[in-house]
C-alpha cells in the first residue's frame, strides 16, 4: 500500500514537471468529462454514480474514479490510465468498468466513451436481443443497436461482450445493464447515448398501445438514412436538428 501512494506521487510529480501545453490539454480534456458526466445525471441517465466516462489524451486515458459523486470532483481528481490499465495520473481509483472503457479505445478510434444506466435503454435491453428499428437514427449508430448478452460488471467477459456487439456500431446495449457509446468527442458519444435512450422510450411507448405493433423500419431504410446522416449539417455527422 505504502508503495503505491509512492507512486501515486511519482506521478503526479511528473505530471506536475509536464509541458504547459500537454498540462493544458489534460486540464481541459478533465474539465469537459466532468461536465459531461454531470450532464448524465442532470438528465436523468444515470442515478448516482452509476455510470461512468473517459476521453483519451494522447495515450493516456481520463476516466471518472469510482464510487465518487460527479459535483464532487475537482481538477487535482483527475484519474488517467495508460492503455494498458495502469494508473499514470491521480490517486484515486479509476472506474470499476474500466476494462469496457479501454477495450474501445484499444479497438476503435474512439476519442471518449460514455457508460449509463439509462432506464428506458435498461429495460430494452432485459426484453429484446437487439432494438427493433423505430427510427431512422438507429443509423446514426451504424445500423440495428445490438445488446450484448450479460456478463458481471467490471469483467473481461463484459468487455468482450461488448466488442462483439459494437462491431460496426457506436453504440450497444448491455443486457440488464445499459448503454455504452463511444464517438470523436465527449459530446458526440453524449448525443449517441442520448439517442440511444430516446430510441428505446419511442419503441417501448409504441409497444404498450394494446392491440397494435408499430411500424418498423428495414435495415436498407436505415442504412440509407445513416448515409444521408453522415453528410448532415455544417460539419457533417450531427443528425437533424
């Protein structure tokens, strides 16, 4: 133990003999996944701090530590990994769903992920294997959102099962769990996560009405929507808004 308060130390020692630019970067990169994360509860996506965030620096990963309330963190608590999972910033422990977090950084070119435990999502994903095609956005996540079958949280397992179904996907859902989306920036894997939860809201309010089934889309309607989404807006990629 007393070794790794040592290090802790060391770290945070070289962090502190760091370039101001590089400190700068990892400063403001700590300050937007906070507010990110503050957002998720703001919005009801997540209760307490059942969720959790990270944004990639250069090869060091920013992630939310565990078990610590979002509007209690400050800048000295920031937590960064390397990709292999050791701690090269802060003392405080990293997230327990940290191996779901590195295994899409280690495979995609993901810049941030956003893990919640949002309830509409939850509740898709403990009834269906994958959420049926209300709406066109689902291509703005790469085609039908998948749910990954259960595993424990914080495990291996988890993380792999979760890979599998984010092949050719932003987002997956995570069997009588929740949701987990990656994108470019912090706020394009909120937006996803967002979109994901409303989704799943529209498919399950359309489902309840007695008597009927809703209209669904087929995988080429979407697949041609997700193409004209890519060209959306003035940078391209937003969705309609």
């Amino acid at each position: 133990m007393a070794e790794q308060r040592r290090d802790a130390r060391e770290v945070r020692d070289v962090g502190e003999g760091a370039p101001g630019a590089r400190e700068r970067e990892v400063a403001a990169a700590w300050d937007e996944l906070v507010a990110t994360a503050r957002r998720t509860v703001a919005d009801g996506l997540v209760v307490g701090t059942s969720g959790n965030v990270s944004v990639r620096v250069g090869d060091t990963v920013l992630v939310t530590p565990t078990g610590v309330p979002y509007d209690r963190l400050r800048p000295e608590d920031a937590v960064g990994v390397d990709l292999e999972g050791r701690q090269v910033l802060g003392s405080l422990a990293a997230t327990s769903e940290l191996p779901m977090h590195l295994a899409i950084h280690r495979a995609t070119d993901a810049r941030a992920v956003v893990h919640t435990h949002a309830a509409h999502a939850t509740a898709v994903s403990a009834l269906v294997p994958e959420l049926p095609l209300i709406h066109y956005m689902a291509g703005a996540l790469g085609g039908p959102v998948r749910v990954a079958p259960y595993a424990t949280y914080g495990t291996p397992e988890l993380a792999e099962n979760m890979l599998q179904a984010l092949t050719g996907r932003t987002a997956c859902l995570l069997q009588n769990h929740g949701t987990i989306a990656y994108g470019a920036s912090l706020s394009q894997a909120f937006d996803r996560t967002a979109q994901l939860e409303w989704m799943s809201r529209v498919w399950l309010l359309a489902s309840s009405v007695p008597g009927l089934s809703p209209t669904l889309l087929s995988p080429e309607q979407v697949a041609e929507a997700g193409e004209r989404l890519g060209r959306y807006g003035q940078g391209g990629g937003a969705g309609p808004r």
